[in-house]
C-alpha cells in the first residue's frame, strides 16, 4: 500500500543509519539527573537501548546488552551498590563495564575483554549527557543563565516526546517568524507581525540569531514582567542559541530577563524528549514557578502541533525546491540547515 502524502514514507533504512550515525559523536542530554533512582533506568538515545546506574556513587551509561547471551541489564539489580548484576545468569559488572563475577564459573579467572559496552556520560546543569561515538566533537552547550545570582531559576520539565526529528524541534525554536501564526495569545502580536532584523552568528558549536520584537508585557514568562496593561506592547530583545542537542532562548527587556533551556534528546530519526528549564530575573519566588511554566508549556504544545505535521522527517536538502523558506528573515534557519549539512546530518 502507497504512503498518503500527509504520512510520507519513512527515510530508507540506510539513511537512517546515516541519520543516527551523524548524531552520535555529540552529547546529548538523557534526563534530569533528579529522575535518576537506584534502580536500573531503560532509556533509548538515537535508537540505541541504554541502562543508566548510579554504582559508587557515579552515574554509568551501559548498553542495556548483557555481553553473555543478550538480555537486558536494565531488568537487573545493583549489587553491594558497586556492580550492575545482569537478571539472567547473575554476570555482575562495575562502573567501567567489567565484568566482576561469573556465578556459575567462579573460582575461575575471568578474561579482561568480559566487559558490557559502557559511555561517557556528564553531568551538567542538572542534566545527564552522553555520548555515544566519543570523543564528543562540541562541548556540553552552556547555560550561563543558571549559575548567574540575578536569575532565580525553576524546575526541569518534560512534556510528553515529540514525534519529530531533533533539527527539525531545534529549528522551531530558533524560528521566529512564526510567532504571530502559533502564538498569538503569548509571544506573537497580530499588530505586529512584520519580521525583525536578524543578526545571525556562529560560535564553534553554535549558531546564534539576535533579534528585537514587540510583545505584550502582561502575559507572565513571556512579556517579562506585570506592570502595564495587557494590550501594551514593548521592544523585547532575543538571543537565541542553538546547538545540536538544545537551544537557549534569552529575552531581554530593560528592566527584566528571562531564559528557557531547552534540551533535545534523539530518542530515534523520528522521537525526541524535549527537556526545559526556565530562569526569569522577575517575580523570583519559587511559588510562581508554576505559572511561569503553564506558558511556557502552551508555548511549547503549539509548537509540537506544527513540528509533528512537517515531512519528510528529516531535512530536505538546502538547495532543494521543498525549501521555500529561503528569504531574509529566514537567516537563522538557513544557517542552522547549513551546519547540519557540514556536519554530514542526512538529508533526504
Ligand atoms: S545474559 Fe546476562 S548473565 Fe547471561
Ligand atoms: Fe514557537
């Protein structure tokens, strides 16, 4: 049966490979390291299964791949809280992946190469990162935001995951132009939905796009503070900073700032969690923390509903005719496309 045009095929299996391939030697967030239990935790990043374990103290990222014959390891235990001991035969392994006990052959020397496949793994800005084709090629990107005094800064959120690739959410937060289509009651304003002047800038794993916009000072998270009326508009200046895994949005006002973090873990091609942290120089208390992120929540919910519709589900390529985005305002979005194809990302 022929896929509708709405479904669009699925990227050849080959391009995929390409795809997750191209993704690997990077860091990428896994999950808010408050999530993390004493049990073994299954998570999958770039159609990899991994098994994340806290064994002395120190996080380990495992393949979730018994080297004996298969099994899960994220289905087994901690032992003695140092060693990972797979549900099946009892092989039990230590924070590099060595393996440490073979039950039914003990007494016997087990061979050094017995190891299960561990990453690096980091931990930063309350994140876990990892690697899956070392050594990584770009830092872990910043968010200078959270250690500076004058931010107070709320919890990590997750919605639920986006169908959609990890240029593509990444592309639609760096997009500014769509504001007064998607946004209409926080960030965009029909008065003004002309489109600002861009400056767009590269550092070595980032692109940056500057820009100023008129936005309603009301709406909390989003106008940067409560003192006007609702219909008042003010010049809000952005910096938006993306990367290959996340995206910082600074916005800046004269007397207030605000910045969301947003983390993107490829859970496959077609799969990311989007994890966000906001942090606002206004109304510091932590009891407002919740307002502040039920809008950045519908911000982000009307923003899925548009990612998840594009195809195909990778990127076309820059020169091809299915790009018609290619004007002025456009800058950001070129120079984030650009990048991805210097960096080999697959395009289909
Ligand atoms: S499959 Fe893990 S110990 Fe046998
Ligand atoms: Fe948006």
């Amino acid at each position: 049966m022929r896929a509708s045009s709405f479904e669009h095929p699925h990227p050849s299996p080959s391009l995929v490979d390409a795809y997750l391939q191209a993704m690997a030697p990077f860091w990428h967030p896994v999950c808010p390291t408050a999530h993390l239990g004493t049990d073994p935790m299954p998570i999958e990043l770039l159609g990899k299964r991994l098994t994340i374990v806290r064994l002395d103290g120190r996080i380990t990222v495992f393949s979730d791949l018994c080297p004996h014959l298969g099994a899960a390891l994220s289905l087994g235990s901690v032992v003695e809280g140092r060693f990972l001991r797979c549900p099946y035969h009892g092989w039990s392994f230590d924070g590099m992946g060595r393996c440490v006990d073979i039950p039914a052959r003990r007494g016997l020397s087990i061979p050094a190469a017995t190891r299960a496949e561990t990453f690096p793994s980091t931990e930063a800005h309350g994140l876990l990162w990892a690697c899956l084709a070392p050594p990584a090629r770009y830092p872990i990107p910043e968010f200078p935001e959270l250690s500076d005094p004058r931010f107070h800064t709320g919890p990590w959120k997750e919605g639920s995951p986006w169908r959609a690739s990890a240029p593509r959410v990444i592309l639609s937060q760096l997009d500014d132009t769509h504001f007064s289509w998607v946004h209409p009651g926080t960030i965009g304003s029909a008065a003004h939905p002309e489109t600002p002047n861009h400056q767009v800038s590269r550092t070595a794993s980032t692109v940056v796009s500057r820009f100023t916009v008129w936005q309603r000072a009301q709406a909390p998270s989003v106008g940067l503070g409560s003192m006007a009326a609702e219909q008042d508009l003010f010049p809000v200046s952005y910096e938006i900073e993306a990367g290959t895994s996340s995206v910082r949005i600074h916005k800046q006002r004269t007397d207030a700032a605000f910045a969301v973090f947003q983390a993107v873990s490829p859970v496959r091609q077609d799969t990311c969690r989007v994890f966000w942290q906001i942090a606002r120089t206004y109304d510091r208390e932590t009891g407002s923390d919740p307002v502040h992120d039920r809008v950045q929540e519908a911000i982000l919910e009307e923003d899925r509903k548009v990612v998840e519709s594009q195809r195909p589900w990778l990127l076309p390529p820059i020169s091809a005719g299915r790009i018609r985005y290619l004007g002025p305002c456009d800058l950001p979005l070129v120079e984030y496309h650009r990048w991805m194809e210097e960096l080999g990302v697959p395009q289909m």
